[in-house]
C-alpha cells in the first residue's frame, strides 16, 4: 500500500521553516542578529541590503560600492525593457501597481539586466584556468572568448545598444573599488575579457552588468547575488517610471506600430457535405 503524500506534513501539521535571515517577537525584529530599530537609527539601505545577502554588515568603503552600484543600476530610461514593460501595463491596468512592477521584473533576464550571474561565471572560469592549468589570467580569458566565439556563444557583460564605445559608469565604478581595496581578481578578470574581445571579436565595452559581476564576485557574492542585486536597483526606476505613467499619461495611450507581412484576405472553400449514415 502506498504511503498518502505529507506535503511537508507530519501529524497533520506542516513542518516549520528554517531561515536565518529575520526573526521577531512582539517587541522586536532582528536581521540577522541586529535590533532593527538600531539599523534604523544607525545604518542606511545599502548597509541593510549587504547584511541581508551577506550575513555580515559592510564596512563604510563596501557600503559605499553597493551605493553606487544601486545608483547605477536604478533605471536606464523609459525605453529600456523593465521600464518600457512595466509602463505599458500601467498603460492598461490602473488598478494594480503590483502588476505593473511585477511585469517590470519579469522583463529582466540574461538578455536585459540579467547578464551579471553569467558574467560571474565566466570570471569564475577564467580564475579556475589560471589555477587549474597554470597559464595566466589574459591567457585564460583569450581561451574562453575562443570558446564563445566557436561556440556561437554570447559573452555576457560585454557591449551595450547605447553606449558603443563605453559605458560612463565603469571607470567610476572601478576607480571606487580600487580606492576601497575591493578590486581583485573579479575586476582584473573582466579588463582581461574586454581586452581580448577587442582582439578576437571588435572592441564590446564592459557594460553596468560586467561592472556588477567583478564587484560583487570581489565583495564574496555568489552568481546568483548579481540578478539579485539589479532586480532591487532597477525596482527603484520601475516604479518611478510606473508612477509618471499613471500621472502624466492617459490610459491605453501606449499603440505599437504594427506591420503585418502575413496572408493576404481569401475566402473558405464551400463547406463539405456530411457523409450520411
């Protein structure tokens, strides 16, 4: 006989969850150790955000990087796909802000705010040849631009539809990590990727997502922290972008242009008589 199926079950009731994250009781809320109230009265939102996924607060330079990071990610006009979804939803629906902003996230993926976990990845690859196989770091990165190239594969974090020969926010991004003693092998590791792309491909400039990615992979961050940290940047700018669209714009005021390339009109052939029995 089969055993009935628990659900996370046992006794009829479910089994509590585990988190080490945030806990309260009716006086109190901690993340992750620290009185809420006193991050309140002490500490700011990138400070919050750090210890969230880190576990740890930062110090004032990482702090400082995160800021920055946020300020950079936080929108990138009306045009770009997370903004330009969530406005045309506000467009149809002005009922639900949710919908709009949820729309405006789900619109971000490797092609489009989401290309810093991969990138992490391939800084990741390129450190693990240097370790594993003894060559150097510009070495290992002109292998996996080899490999992307017969692969057909895209290299995340490298060029932008806008800013065609650079990205103005790298430099800064990059001094600032340097100035604070972050800038490690995940920074060296994207120069030596954009160096090499250059040289195999045509020059595709470090964009905000490469930025993100040699930072992050620096600061401790897994790959998956990268999408992670965007989404909460670019939700800053989704819905200010959301919230103008809801007052200056009229309802349904968003009409795509549209060019059909299908068949032309044509008739249905007379209808078959049914066979009879």
């Amino acid at each position: 006989m089969k055993k009935p199926h628990s659900n996370g079950e046992t006794n009829g009731a479910m089994q509590g969850w585990r988190t080490a994250i945030v806990t309260s009781d009716p006086s109190n809320i901690w993340i992750r150790g620290y009185d809420t109230v006193s991050l309140m009265q002490r500490g700011s939102f990138a400070d919050v955000i750090y210890l969230l996924h880190r576990g740890e607060l930062p110090s004032p330079a990482e702090r400082r990087l995160i800021e920055a990071l946020l300020i950079g990610i936080s929108d990138h006009g009306a045009g770009a796909p997370s903004c330009a979804v969530g406005r045309m939803v506000a467009s149809s629906n002005r009922q639900s802000v949710a919908a709009a902003v949820a729309a405006g996230v789900l619109a971000i993926g490797d092609e489009h705010g989401g290309a810093g976990s991969p990138c992490m990845e391939q800084i990741a690859d390129c450190l693990d040849r240097v370790r594993e196989d003894g060559v150097t770091l510009q070495e290992a990165a002109a292998a996996v631009v080899g490999e992307a190239i017969s692969e057909k594969r895209r290299l995340a974090g490298f060029g932008h539809r806008v800013h065609h020969t650079k990205d103005p926010r790298i430099d800064f991004l990059f001094s600032l990590a340097r100035k604070a003693k972050v800038a490690g092998d995940g920074v060296k590791a994207v120069q030596a990727l954009e160096t090499e792309i250059a040289r195999q491909i045509k020059p595709l400039p470090a964009n905000i997502d490469a930025a993100l990615a040699a930072i992050l992979h620096d600061l401790g961050f897994p790959p998956s922290a990268a999408r992670f940290i965007f989404i909460i940047g670019r939700v800053a700018g989704i819905t200010a972008e959301i919230a103008e669209e809801y007052l200056r714009e009229r309802p349904m005021r968003v009409r795509i242009p549209v060019a059909y390339d299908g068949k032309s009109p044509r008739k249905l052939g007379p209808a078959k008589k049914k066979a009879k029995k």
